[in-house]
C-alpha cells in the first residue's frame, strides 16, 4: 500500500466507522422512544 | 484478484447508500406517509415515524438485492455502469448481505414496533421486487414494468395498515392507483430514453412490441387510472376535495396521453409530448396523494382528525 493508499484507506475506514455509530445511536434512541409508547398503552 | 485498489480499500458508506436508491425512496417515503396519514384511527407519531422509516428501509433492502443480482446487467448499460457494484466499488456478496440485513430488520422492527400484518406486507413487497421481478420476471416478459409496479404500490398500503392493522377496500384502491400508474410513467420515459436494455437481453416494451403498441398501451392504462383514482370518492371513502382533484388530475393525465399515443416519432424527434407526459406524470402522484391528505384532514377523518 502507497502512503495515499494509505491515507485513503484510513479516510473510508474513519468515514464508515462514524456512519455505523451514528446508525446505532438513532436506532438506541428509536427503541428507547419506542419502548416508552408501547409502555404508555 | 488485488490488481485493483477498490479490491482491498474499504467501501465508501456513500456507496452503501446509494445502493438503496434514495431518489425511488423519496417517492416510497411520500406515499407510505400518505396512506398513515389518510387511514382511519390515530396513530402515535413514534410508532407512525417507525413504520415509515421501516417501509424506506425495506425499500432500501430490496433495491440494494435488486442491483447486487443485476450487477452483471448493469455493467453493460451506460446509465448503470457507475452504480457501486459494477465501477469495482463495492463487492457484490457485501451489497447482499447490506441487503438482507436492511429487509429482515425492517420487517422485524416493523413487526415487533407497529403490527404484524404490516410487517408481512412489507415482506411480501421486498419478496416481490428482489425475487419475483427481478429475478424471475423482469428479463423474461416484456410485462416487467407492468409487473414491476406491483412493488411500487405496495407502500401507501402498508402505511395504511400500519394505522389500521387490517386490509380494507381503501388501501387496496391505493396498490390499484399506482400499480395502474406505473406503466404509462415509465413507458413514455422509455420512449424518449435510448436505453440499452435491449443490449443486455431485458425485454422492454418498445423493444418488444415496438413504439406503436407502447403508445396504446400507455392510453390504456391512463383510461383505466380514471375510475380507479376516482373511485374512492365514488365509495364515499373520501370528499370531494380528492374527488376533485382525482378527476381533474386524471383527465389531464389522459388529455396528455392521447397525443402520446397518437402520434409517431421519426429520428431525431425531440419527443416533446413523451417528455411531457413523463414530467406530468410525477407530479400527477405526489398531488394525487397530497389531496388524499388534505381531504382525509379537512373531512376530520384520518391522523389529522
């Protein structure tokens, strides 16, 4: 791998990582939301 | 196998999200919403926000499985050749897995969060486009796009179950609606856009039948959207606001289609009345729907009631 390969492969990697949490947390705070209304029946 | 950098560099998530089509989603999303919005009985908005949000991502799941068996397809047409699969992007087996993993956790959430019998037409509608029409029927009959549409009516349906929890006349009126919309849409997109389906072996109407009967067909098909976009109003299931706007939306529809259909085009014809019809007929389905609300509302019926 090249130095830009590099840098490139460390970008996707960072880029993907930060999608896949802000994913888990709106699906934590979904459920969280969720779980309350089901609650409230 | 690694003479390529996309082989051993991470996929870009961009390149997941396009995979689920966002621009088709947009369209899903609006009617799903629609047919919550106009069903009887109330709805929590989080419950209501989830089942819309399971029906993109069922949709999602179902267009990343549709490009990952089609990626051989796709490669050889001009407008697909960039999609992530065939540029060397993203690996099919990952557009796959990226694809199940949206459809079975859409169904589930749905499921477990809204109601069950949503959750199965949600399933259904991802079987029917990812197996139904892409693998079986759409390179076999030129009925595809006929078919095809099948899995575009499914979401205001959905919607309106998802409020409902049962399959009343109304949400089928709905699937009728945009099952019977569909081949006229695309057909005039098809008439004025040289595509090459024709290259990788996928019967397309004009192709098959030739221009002529894709021109009747897509008459045909507008006569029939009339009464059926009418006929919730003629049920008594909405006012006359929908009425209305069915009828007068409907007859411009069909006002636009009849020069589509009786004309014939020569070579290097600009194609104006297909291109028309096609622009009309976008804007035909979010009004439609969007007059299906305001009825729905005004009338004290429906979420807004």
């Amino acid at each position: 791998m090249t130095p830009e390969e590099e840098i490139e492969f460390k970008r996707r990697r960072k880029g993907r990582n930060t999608a896949l949490a802000l994913v888990l947390l709106f699906f934590v705070i979904l459920f969280y939301a969720i779980t309350f209304v089901q609650f409230g029946k | 196998m690694a003479d390529s950098a996309a082989l051993y560099l991470p996929t870009d998530w961009r390149d997941f999200l396009s995979l689920t089509k966002p621009r088709v989603m947009s369209l899903v999303i609006f009617t799903g919403l629609c047919g919550l919005l106009a069903a009887p009985g109330d709805i929590h908005p989080v419950i209501g926000f989830t089942a819309v949000l399971c029906i993109a991502l069922g949709a999602g799941g179902a267009a990343a499985l549709n490009q990952w068996w089609e990626a051989d397809l796709d490669a050889g047409m001009k407008r697909t050749a960039g999609r992530p699969i065939p540029a060397g992007r993203l690996r099919g087996i990952d557009a796959r897995d990226f694809g199940l993993v949206l459809s079975g956790a859409s169904v589930m959430v749905m499921g477990v969060a809204v109601n069950w019998l949503a959750a199965a037409i949600l399933a259904v509608s991802i079987v029917y486009y990812a197996v139904i029409y892409t693998i079986w029927l759409k390179p076999r009959t030129p009925q595809n796009i006929v078919i095809g549409g099948g899995a575009g009516a499914f979401p205001p349906m959905i919607g309106w179950v998802a409020v409902t929890g049962d399959v009343t006349l109304m949400p089928v009126l709905l699937f009728a609606i945009i099952f019977f919309w569909t081949p006229p849409h695309f057909w005039a997109l098809a008439l004025f856009v040289q595509t090459d389906y024709a290259k990788v072996g996928i019967p397309m109407m004009p192709v098959v039948k030739g221009e002529a009967s894709t021109r009747r067909q897509i008459l045909g098909y507008s006569l029939v959207l009339l009464p059926i976009a009418a006929a919730p109003w003629f049920i008594g299931e909405t006012g006359a606001i929908y009425g209305g706007a069915a009828v007068l939306l409907s007859l411009t529809f069909l006002f636009l289609a009849a020069p589509v259909a009786l004309r014939r085009a020569g070579p290097g014809d600009p194609m104006k009345p297909e291109k028309r019809l096609f622009g009309f007929s976008i804007l035909y389905l979010f009004a439609l729907f969007a007059g299906l609300v305001a009825d729905r509302a005004y009338y004290g019926q429906g979420a807004f009631a």
